[in-house]
C-alpha cells in the first residue's frame, strides 16, 4: 500500500515538472515574437520594451524587476544595445540564473554584425556600439538565426520539450523562407532605391532587400540634428531625388517634415519592431508593413 502510494507521488510529480512552464522574459518585443514561435504554450512570455520605444533607452521600472527575478530565462539583443539600462535590472534582480549566465541567452550569437568600429571609439563619434549595429534582427534571415539560438536554449532548459522547440523552429524557419521570397519579390523595382534614415537602423534591413542608405538626419548615432548637416541632407535629396525619409515611430518628425517640405520626399514612419505600430502584431506582420509601406512609396 505505501509503495504504491509512493509511486502515485512520483508520477504525480513528474506529470506536474512536465507542464511547469519556463518564465521566459526578452528585452524586446521583437524578440518575444520570435520566442513565442518557438515556445508556443510551453513558455511563460514576457518583454521589457515595447515596440513603440526606443530600445537604447527604458526607464526601469520596479515591474522589470520582478519579471526578471522570477525569470528562467533572459533573452537580450546584445551588442550593447541594452546597455543602459539591462546590466543593472539583472544586477538588482539577484537571480542567479540570468547573473551566471546559465539562464542567460545573447541573441546575436551567430549573427554576421555589420558596421564594426575599427580603431579606438571616442564619444566625439556619438553612440557608436562597440561590438557593431545591434539592429540585426531587421534583416529576416537574421531572425531565423535568433530563432535557432533560443529553440537550442529552451531545450537545455527544459528538454522533455527540446522536440517541440526544434519542430516550432523548423515550422518558423520554413516560414521565414517562404513570405522572404515574397518580401524580395515586391522590393526587387526597387533595388538600388536611395532612402534617407533618421538613425543607423536600416542597414540590416538595406542590405537584404537591396536599398541604398544614402544618409541619415542624426549627424552622428544619438547626436541630435544639426542645422548645418540638416542642409547637406537637403542638397543631397534634391541632387539624388531621393523620394523618402525613414524614421521610427519614437523620433521627433519636426527635422524631417522640415527636410521634406522643402524637397518633396516624403517621411515615411516604419517601425522597427513589433508592436511599433497598431497592427504589426508579431515577426512576418514587421516585415509586411515595412515593404508594402516602401513598395507604395518607393
């Protein structure tokens, strides 16, 4: 009687590790889209910052806090992007998994980082990264490279579901080739297209889909406009014709409504993550806009 008591426990028990879902917190929510392909129901998800801010800057909040103290699981952009803030939050969390790094995953693993400094990096040249354009996941083939990354770190976290992981990244990958081929399909008139950015965001996104990014209106990364290059992106619009101006959805448009009165281009907000706008909902919805919103306008 006891020993089958004792085996009904332990089954019990089993069953009940079986369905304790993984506390899953990403800095961004695009990489909280990535990760609920992967983890679907197996994972309890959530984000810091949300789409319509500025990653480089978030206030911390005590509700950060307390995601990332009860976090199996921390996915960071990486490359310093998160620099400002994250370090502390996990510091002040006292989760030893996120501070030993066992529960800690840097999503650029894997990614070929483009814009890598050379040389010694003053402030005189603005917030230029160290380690490279974090903006890595605009280029969809990277988000495919995220994907593998946290499929293989859920399943050492919790690998009786390791094969439901892999089966949900095999699903995302194949998706991810077929809308690319769409995506490239719409954007291939426009290859060699001249835009103009507000920040250094795009460049993942220019080099997949074959743009030109022939400027930015920051003189230099975090360094508000100045009235002098303001000028020299206005001549450089009129002698290209360059028909658009890209900014996100947290910049101040006054510079470039300004610029675009005065040449005829047109400013274009498109969001750089999810949630950057109503209706850009998860990872393919990011890319959809984006080229449908180009393809009119380019």
């Amino acid at each position: 009687m006891k020993k089958s008591f004792l085996i009904i426990i332990a089954v019990l028990a089993s069953f009940s590790l079986s369905f304790a879902k993984l506390k899953v917190v990403a800095t961004t929510q695009d990489l909280a889209s990535i990760a609920s392909f992967i983890g679907k129901d197996r994972i309890d998800l959530n984000y810091i910052a949300k789409g319509y801010q500025d990653p480089h800057f978030v206030d911390s909040k005590p509700s950060y806090l307390l995601k990332l103290r009860q976090a199996d699981l921390l996915i960071a952009v990486g490359l310093e992007l998160e620099v400002g803030w994250l370090p502390v939050l996990v510091k002040d969390s006292r989760n030893s998994k996120l501070i030993s790094g066992k529960g800690y995953l840097d999503a650029s693993q894997g990614i070929e980082v483009r814009e890598k400094p050379v040389g010694q990096i003053t402030r005189a040249e603005g917030d230029v990264h160290p380690y490279g354009n974090p903006h890595y996941w605009l280029d969809p083939v990277n988000g495919k490279i995220v994907a593998a990354s946290i499929a293989r770190k859920l399943g050492e976290l919790d690998p009786a579901n390791s094969e439901f992981y892999q089966k949900n990244l095999e699903a995302f990958q194949r998706q991810i080739d077929e809308q690319l081929q769409e995506w490239q399909k719409l954007m291939e008139p426009l290859r060699g297209a001249k835009v103009i950015t507000y920040h250094r965001t795009r460049g993942y996104f220019a080099d997949r889909f074959g743009l030109e990014i022939a400027g930015e209106i920051e003189p230099k990364p975090g360094i508000p406009p100045t009235p002098s290059h303001t000028l020299e992106i206005i001549n450089r619009i009129k002698a290209d014709k360059i028909k658009v101006i890209v900014a996100e959805p947290f910049y101040d448009l006054k510079t470039p409504e300004s610029i675009a009165l005065k040449t005829g281009a047109k400013v274009l907000v498109l969001p750089s993550s999810v949630g950057g706008v109503e209706g850009v909902k998860d990872y393919i919805q990011l890319f959809d806009y984006n080229v449908k919103l180009l393809k009119e306008n380019l």
